[in-house]
C-alpha cells in the first residue's frame, strides 16, 4: 500500500496507476475534546457488551462480516484471538438488539487519542441509532481510560452520523494498492 495526501498525492498517482495500483480517497475524522456521558439515542432491546472469549470474538467477527459483507473479516484458524483480546488500551463490542447480534464496533487507545474502528451494523438493523451507540461506547471507554480525543475512518455510510455526533474532517489520504 502506498499513500499520501496533499500535493504529494497528486503528483504519485500517475505512476501509482501506471503501476496498476487500485486508488483509493479516504478522510479521517476527529472528536476533541470527548464530551463527557454521551450515549447516543435509546434503542429498546438493545444491549452492548465487551468481548471477552475466543467464542464471543467469533460473534463478533461473523457480525461484522455481516455488517461490512463480502469476505469474512478474518480467519480465526489464522488469528491468536487471544492475544488480541489481551492488547492494552483495546476493546471489542457487540451490539444485541433483543438478544441478536446485530452490529460491532472496537476501540484502541494510543497517546491521548482513540481510535475508533469496525464500527457495523447489519443491513437489516440499520437507521435506528445502533451506530451511534456503538461508537459513544467505544469513545466513552477510551475517555474513561484519560483519551481526549477520539478519530476514525468513517465510510460513505458513517460520515454523516459522525457529523451528526460531532466528528470533523481533519485530514485527507489517498491510497494505492500496487498489483504485484
């Protein structure tokens, strides 16, 4: 992957596609400072937990597939799922809506800042605030381990909810994938 933002950006995509690179626009988003308590619209039945286990990791990864499509995130057989439940500063969550799995998001903390990431919600549980639960959650739990600010990725579909929670534009990249 090769990426750059600003003048650099432009002047590398030539050759990126030249190269038979796969170019991809991306913006990132920042909440500063993390208001304090927000939780997001009540959604009756819904309920949000931590993952803990090997077996709610695979809740989670089979939710988010769901809620991203295509390919399955990550290969488990692949993947020392414990370990990455155990790396400092992160959490998983999954969000049941009347007992079902229905959306995921994750955080990771790193000098002030977290990073919000896998936020999904599956097709059929969409536009009733589950996104933006999942999301207060997991910035309010980087803001209760000293975060001050939070940033993330958002897709096409997520740009506005997070305009909405008061996330803004902070930084532009485009990307290449380069064929081998």
């Amino acid at each position: 992957m090769l990426s750059a933002c600003g003048e650099t950006a432009a002047w590398l995509e030539p050759a990126a596609r030249a190269a038979q690179g796969l170019g991809m626009r991306r913006s990132f988003m920042l909440l500063a400072p993390i208001p304090d308590g927000h939780e997001g619209p009540a959604v009756p039945g819904l309920a949000i937990g931590s993952v803990a286990t090997a077996a709610e990791f695979a809740v989670y990864n089979d939710t988010m597939t769901a809620g991203f499509g295509g390919e399955r995130w990550a290969h488990l057989d692949a993947l020392d799922v414990e370990a990455l439940l155990a790396v400092p500063g992160s959490e998983h969550f999954v969000a049941r809506l009347d007992g079902r799995p229905v959306g995921t998001a994750m955080r990771l903390s790193a000098r002030g800042v977290t990073i919000v990431a896998n936020v999904s919600v599956i097709p059929e549980a969409r536009r009733r605030g589950i996104g933006e639960r999942l999301t207060w959650r997991a910035v309010q739990a980087g803001r209760a381990e000293g975060d001050d600010a939070a940033y993330l990725q958002p897709s096409d579909l997520g740009a506005p909810m997070y305009a909405h929670m008061g996330f803004r534009w902070v930084r532009a990249w485009q990307g290449w994938l380069i064929a081998p």
